[in-house]
C-alpha cells in the first residue's frame, strides 16, 4: 500500500468515526473513544518516526554537502545543530542536540506549541545555541507571544555571533513592529538587518512594503525596483510596485516612472493577482485599452467570476462606449445578480446612451431591494437631470447631507453644486462644491466645475490648487 493510501484510511477512519458519534449510544460511544485512542496512538508513534528520520536526513545531506565541500564556513561555525552526530567530539560538544532535533521536527510539522516547549528546555540549558534560540523565538511568534519572540530576537540581535542570524532576527522583530503599524521603527530593524545581510531579499520586500504602508510611495519603488531585477516573476513583489506607483500617482500627476521588465506589458503569464493590480493602475493614469487587456485575461482565467466581466465592460465602455459594452456588463449581473455595483454600471451605460427609461428601471430595481442604496439614489439624481427635473434630483440630493458618513455627505454637496451649474447659479454651486473639496480625489471633476463657476462670477483666477494639471 502506498504512503497516501494508508493515510489516506486513517482520515476516513477518523471522519467515519465523527459521523456516528452523534447517534451512537453510550455503549457505542465507548467503542469509537477506544478507536480514537488507538488513531492518536499511530499518530503518535508516526510523529515520533519521521523525527527519527528527518533527523537522519539532515546529518546525511550535511555530511554529503562537507564530504563534497558545498558548507559555508559560517555555517560550520555557528551552527552546532548540523554537527555530525557520528562524531564522538560532537556528540560531547553538543549533549542536547536530540532535544533539538525533536523541536525543529515539531517546527517543520507547525506543530509550533510542542516545538515551543522544545526550544525553551534547551535554552534552558543551552542558552548559547543561537540558532535553538532562533527556533524558540520563531515559535513564540508562531504561537502568538509576540513579546516574548521580540524579546528573544532583540536579545539575538546584540548578541549572536553569526551574521546571518543577527540579520534574521532584525528582520523578525520589522515584522513584528510592522504588524504594530509602527512604520518607522520596522524600516529601521529592516535596514538593520540589511546592513548586515545585504542579500536577504526577505528584508529588501518587507522594507519596500513597510514604505508603502507608511505612505512613501518613492522609497518602495526605489527598492522594489533592483529586487524585481532579480526577482522578475515574484508576483507579490510585482503587486507591491504596481500599489506604489498608483498611490505615486495620486500624490503627483507629473511624476514619470518605467515598470519593470515583467510589468511593461500585461501578459497572460502574470499572476491574477498582479493583472488585477495592475488594471487598478492602468485606469487610475487614464490607460484604459491596457486595463482592459488585463481584464481580457482575467476573464479568460476566471470566466465564473463577475467582477472580471464587470472590469471588462467598464474599460470597453469608455474606449468604445454602450454598445460594445452593454453584453459584457450583463454577462457580469448574470454571474453576480446580487452586486449592485454592476446593476448600477449597467444602467449608468443606458444613461449615457440616452435610454433614460431603461436606466431608470435598473436604478429602481435597485432602490427596490434597499431604498436607501445610494448608488441607485445617484443614478436617479442624474436621470431626473437628464430628464430637466431638477426639483426631484435636488429633493433625492438632500436625503445624503442628513447622512452620517463624511463621504456620503460630500457626494450630496457634489450633486447639489452639479445641478447648481445646470440651473446657472454660479454661487449657490461654489458653496455647495466648495463643501464637497475634502474628497476632491474622489470627484475629479469638482477643480473643473469651480474654476467655471469663478469664471462665471468675473474671478480672474482660481487658487492654483483647485486646477488639476
């Protein structure tokens, strides 16, 4: 019998077992406790053989890799777990190393409590063996004692003598600041680490996306980019530059950067995630023809999944307009009937096109399910627009300036000094869209319709910061 095959028995041996206990009686009951029992015994005795074997493993590779002269020096050096247990000297040298031995088995099995209580018996006993210490510290933070791991991997940092693990452990505790939010203090470990290491690519990503996070969108390009060149198919890595250079964008339109080698074009070799990404991109700088080929394999690769239909639609509409666009934003309600985001787009196409009816209806559809939707409340708004009544696109407008959100409240403002600008009331359009400024990157047209309204009302000039370049 294969490996698999066994196990794959005894899963179905345990699951059986979960099945009948609901209904077994209480003499039945002591029968499948009993067989439990006896599963937990071979999972026992399992365990207890792969650590026998991983451990003969690990000396016969090191050994091999010495006889062959493939061990680093330092590795010799500092790193008292792989000394050959053959070795009498060894054997002296290091009388704890089986204890090691069972905790890095737990460790590679995510049994991480048990390789826990492993590490800090030989700590214990062994206080010097850094990389027993690494292991014990590394299942600290695995178990989620944060301040114990960081405790650990500070104390590693100052003191270990090998190179390698004082740069592991100040990338540790970056992570570990990282997760805290405390940006500045996590770029300094990562840099750390790095001034040690200059190779450790772990540390060259998590200092690019500890920039990002902490909103220096230059400095996470800056190192995203001579890790890519190395790392060209790290989708991750490709992701991370594709989020910096977006929020670049938002902070300056001006600003001029070339992608990486990998992200010059979108090709169906690149990951979902990153095609994703970078559509995202795409359509913030205006490239819709490149977001829409994204799109183009994303639906090829995920043809059940709506939001790819959707993302196609909506780039095809603004290259092509409703025509070409009107089938594939269907096909995304087909998939995903419940989004009203799609419903939406789908009647704002018919709005444009000006089949104002038709647009109706989806926006009412949606107020149907929920009256206080306010994508449907925006999409009647501009129809009664389009329709001339203004009185009913302003009595819908201020049903948002009672809401509770900032952002909600700004889109009423927004309306309301839109429709303003319809009925020429240059000043009361001014107020109402100089209240709707905090989310002027949300609504991009606000620069444009004040810059008109200043016009109208014989301003020579607007404020240089209300004018998008």
């Amino acid at each position: 019998m294969k490996i698999e095959d066994w196990f794959h028995t005894l899963r179905n041996k345990a699951q059986k077992i979960e099945e009948k206990w609901q209904g077994a009686s209480e003499q039945e009951r002591l029968q499948l406790a009993e067989q439990l029992f006896q599963l937990r015994q071979v999972s026992d005795t399992v365990v207890d053989l792969w650590l026998q074997f991983e451990e003969k493993l690990s000396n016969a590779i090191r050994n091999i890799k010495e006889m062959e002269g493939q061990l680093p020096a330092e590795e010799k050096k500092t790193d008292p777990s792989k000394v050959n247990k053959k070795s009498p000297k060894a054997i002296e040298t290091n009388p704890y190393e089986p204890i090691f031995r069972r905790g890095e088995g737990f460790y590679h099995l995510r049994m991480f409590q048990d390789a826990k209580k492993c590490f800090a018996e030989l700590v214990q006993k062994s206080p010097d063996w850094e990389s027993g210490r690494l292991y014990y510290a590394y299942s600290l933070l695995l178990c989620e004692e944060n301040d114990l791991a960081f405790r650990e991997f500070r104390l590693l940092g100052r003191t270990a003598s090998s190179p390698t693990v004082v740069a592991i452990s100040f990338n540790a505790i970056g992570c570990i600041l990282a997760e805290e939010e405390q940006w500045l203090e996590a770029a300094q470990a990562f840099k750390t680490s790095l001034e040690i290491k200059p190779e450790q690519e772990e540390a060259k990503y998590n200092l690019a996306l500890c920039y990002l996070r902490d909103g220096d969108a230059q400095e996470a390009l800056d190192e995203l980019e001579p890790y890519l060149e190395k790392n060209e198919h790290d989708w991750e890595a490709q992701m991370l530059w594709l989020r910096a250079a977006k929020l670049l964008h938002t902070m300056d339109e001006t600003v001029e950067w070339s992608p990486p080698k990998g992200l010059q074009l979108p090709t169906r070799d690149l990951d979902s995630d990153t095609l994703q990404e970078m559509a995202s991109l795409y359509e913030t700088v205006g490239n819709y023809h490149r977001a829409q080929i994204c799109y183009h394999f994303l639906t090829e690769r995920s043809p059940k999944e709506g939001w790819t239909w959707h993302g196609l639609a909506w780039n095809t509409w603004l290259i092509a307009g409703t025509k070409r666009a009107l089938t594939l934003v269907k096909k995304a309600i087909s998939l995903a009937p419940e989004n009203d985001d799609f419903l939406f787009s789908y009647g704002w196409m018919l709005l444009f096109d000006g089949r104002v009816e038709e647009a109706i209806k989806a926006f009412r559809i949606m107020l149907e399910k929920n009256r206080d939707n306010r994508l449907g409340q925006s999409g009647m708004i501009s129809a009664y627009e389009k329709l001339g009544d203004t009185q009913e696109a302003k009595r819908l407008a201020k049903y948002f300036l009672e809401d509770t959100e900032p952002y909600v409240r700004s889109l009423g403002y927004f309306h309301l000094g839109r429709i303003a600008v319809v009925e020429e009331n240059w000043r009361l359009a001014e107020q109402y869209l100089q209240r709707a400024l905090p989310f002027a990157e949300q609504f991009w047209e606000i620069p444009i319709y004040l810059q008109l309204c200043a016009s109208k009302l014989g301003q020579s000039e607007m404020k240089t910061e209300l004018v998008q370049p």
